[in-house]
C-alpha cells in the first residue's frame, strides 16, 4: 500500500517537474539572455538607421570646441562606429538618432558615416568651461558645439587694405581663374558683412526714424522724450546685428547644397573681423613679403602708400591665423596653390567612397556576461530550480 502511494506521487512531482521546464512556461530568470536580446535589438536598429542615412543629406555643420574619444565612450548605440575629433574639427550632421545621439561624419577625407555625441550629451560628460566667466549666467551652459555653414566660405586677404585698387584687381582675377577651374562647383557672392553704419551727423532723426521703420523697438522707447546720443548708438548697433543676420542667412542658404562659396567684402580685413561672426571660412592671405616691390605695385595702380600700414599688419600676423598663405611670385602659381587647396576640401566635403563603411559582425559586445550580483536573485534561483 505504502508502495503504490510512494509511486504515484513520484509520479505526480515527475509530471509537475517537467511541467514547468517546458518552454514558455520557465519561471526562472535569465538575466544573460534577457540582457544580450535587448542588446541585440539595440545594435540591429543602430545598424538600419545608420544604413538608412547613408542616402540622407547634410542637415546642418558644427565646429567642435570640446576634444572628444569616441573610442573611450561604451555608451555609443555601436562602439565601432563613433567618431572622435578635436577642437576645431567641422562635422557635418546628416540626422539625430536620439537625444544622445546624431549621425554625421567628419569633413575630412576618408571618414565615413558614424555615431556623434549631441551637444546636451557632450556637455554632460565633457563641461566646456571648467570655471565660467563672470559675465555668463549662472544657468547659462556652454555649447561644445558652434553651427556654422555647411561648406566654408572663401575669404581672400591681403597683400594690403581690401578697399585699395591694387587689392581689388588682384582678388578680381584671382576669383575668376578659381571659378573657371571650379565651373559648376563654385559660387560668388558679394556681401556686407562685417560693415559699421556710422551716423555722420548726431542728431540727424530722419536715419534714425528709418531705421525704426525696420527695427521700431528704438523708437517706441523714445516716443515721449527727447532722443540721446546713447540710443542713437543703440539703434546703429542694432541695424549692424539684423544686417549681419541677414547676411549670415544668406551665406548659410547658398551653401546648403555643398557648393563652394567665395565671399567678396571690403569690411573684412583681417582675421579678427572673421572671427566676430560664425563662418568658419577658409582665410587665404595673398602676401608679398617684399616692401619695394609692394610699394612700387601701389604707385602703378595709384594706391596712396598709406597701404603699406595694411600690407604690415597682415604680415606680421602668424601663419596659424590663415589657413593657407600664397607668397608665390606669379598670378598662375598662387592660383595653382589655391585651386590644389580647394580640390582637396572639396573632396573631403565630397567623399568619392561610399557614405558608409562596411558594418562588420559585432556580435563581440555582446561577449559581456550579466550576473546577478545580489543576494536577492541568487535566493530565487535556488528557490525554483528543480533539478
């Protein structure tokens, strides 16, 4: 009797036992599986957004301000594809993946599609200003990122004042030999930038009531009282804003489609009058070194040797401060060294090789094993194991 009821609850536990290891019916957890499955799927979307974008266009340009190792960051969605850069590096940004994570390359030639940290998570990780200045907000965060547009600008400078005769014919044939040699790849633009309106009159309330009709703030404010000379200079800087807004629409519009783009204005001078607005350009300084021979160019073309002033300043000035200086002695030897230059940025802006490199098996991140290391989990896995 005692043998037959042994029997059937023998029976009965070997029936409940394999019950409960049939499949979808387990109530023991594996974390391992869980966590590489989840991994898994992260990595398999990574890798169609990623492919997707390869037929996307630029969406916008940054220059870096922040250096960064992409190859030190395991949070990237695919470690093998995450760009590293430093400060001054140009990216170009074709989509954004998430709130951590854009899409885009380096303007460098051979680099392809790849992972870039967005601005909120590169400040997050990498703060940009150790010990912020007095004059920034103390909510305000810095920005490891400036946009600026998708192609760099051409600036031609030197060898003396934009506004001279002898500046203007040389920068005039210069552009044109670069045009013809870039036919279809390049455009031209002249623009104000960088112009001061200076009222020549204080007191003179007709440039003042115009430039109300486009502003309107300035005068509003001063409607009941009498107009100062404070917001006469109020009112001019903020024309000289709007105006380089405008133009810097302009700029960042023309380039949208990866054209170069060779900016032709007398009120920029020198690097320093670049650097007050976000263009990034490419600053090539025609230079001739040679005093006498300056000096000499200047009384052929009728130049007052005033120039010669200009023609220092700019000397002086370390190479570092230009991208590319030509002091070749011929028209058609700088215009050879320029046109080389510019071939070689327009590829890398125009990468011949494919958008996307090869995607290898990157199975190898998911070689990471996940143990539960709390008392807890190990408690039930002894309470429902039934081997």
């Amino acid at each position: 009797m005692h043998s037959i009821a042994r029997e059937q609850l023998q029976n009965y536990l070997h029936s409940y036992k394999r019950t409960m290891r049939e499949e979808g019916l387990s109530i023991r957890h594996d974390g391992k599986k869980v966590h590489e499955e989840r991994k898994k799927g992260k990595r398999e979307r990574a890798e169609e957004i990623l492919t997707r974008t390869a037929n996307s266009r630029v969406a916008f340009a940054v220059r870096c301000l922040v250096d960064y190792d992409g190859s030190l960051d395991y949070e990237s969605p695919l470690t093998s594809f995450t760009i590293s850069f430093n400060i001054g590096d140009f990216l170009h940004i074709y989509t954004r993946y998430s709130i951590d994570w854009w899409i885009g390359r380096k303007v460098e030639e051979g680099h392809t599609l790849s992972f870039i940290p967005t601005a909120q998570r590169l400040t997050r990780i990498t703060p940009v200003k150790e010990f912020p200045d007095k004059n920034d907000s103390f909510f305000e965060e810095s920005n490891p990122f400036i946009v600026v547009p998708s192609t760099r600008p051409i600036v031609l400078l030197g060898p003396c004042n934009q506004d001279s005769l002898l500046t203007r014919r040389l920068h005039t044939a210069l552009r044109l030999t670069i045009t013809k040699k870039f036919m279809g790849r390049i455009r031209m633009l002249k623009t104000t930038l960088g112009e001061r309106k200076q009222q020549q009159s204080f007191g003179v309330l007709v440039a003042g009531q115009q430039v109300a009709g486009q502003i309107g703030q300035v005068i509003r404010s001063t409607r009941n009282r009498a107009i100062t000379r404070q917001d006469t200079e109020a009112t001019i800087d903020t024309v000289n804003e709007f105006t380089d807004e405008r133009e810097m629409q302009l700029i960042t519009n023309m380039t949208n489609d990866l054209s170069l783009l060779i900016l032709q204005s007398p009120f920029l001078q020198t690097p320093m009058d670049i650097a007050k607005h976000p263009l990034a350009p490419i600053t090539i300084l025609v230079k001739i070194s040679n005093r006498k021979i300056l000096a000499k160019l200047l009384r052929k073309t009728g130049c007052p040797n005033s120039n010669l002033a200009g023609a220092d300043a700019l000397n002086v000035m370390p190479k570092s401060s230009f991208d590319m200086v030509v002091e070749d002695g011929s028209l058609d030897g700088a215009t050879d060294k320029i046109s080389e230059y510019l071939e070689k940025y327009w590829l890398a802006v125009h990468p011949p090789h494919p958008l996307l490199g090869p995607i290898e098996n990157t199975k190898k991140e998911s070689n990471i094993s996940f143990r539960p290391s709390t008392p807890a989990h190990k408690k039930l896995s002894q309470v429902f194991s039934f081997k």
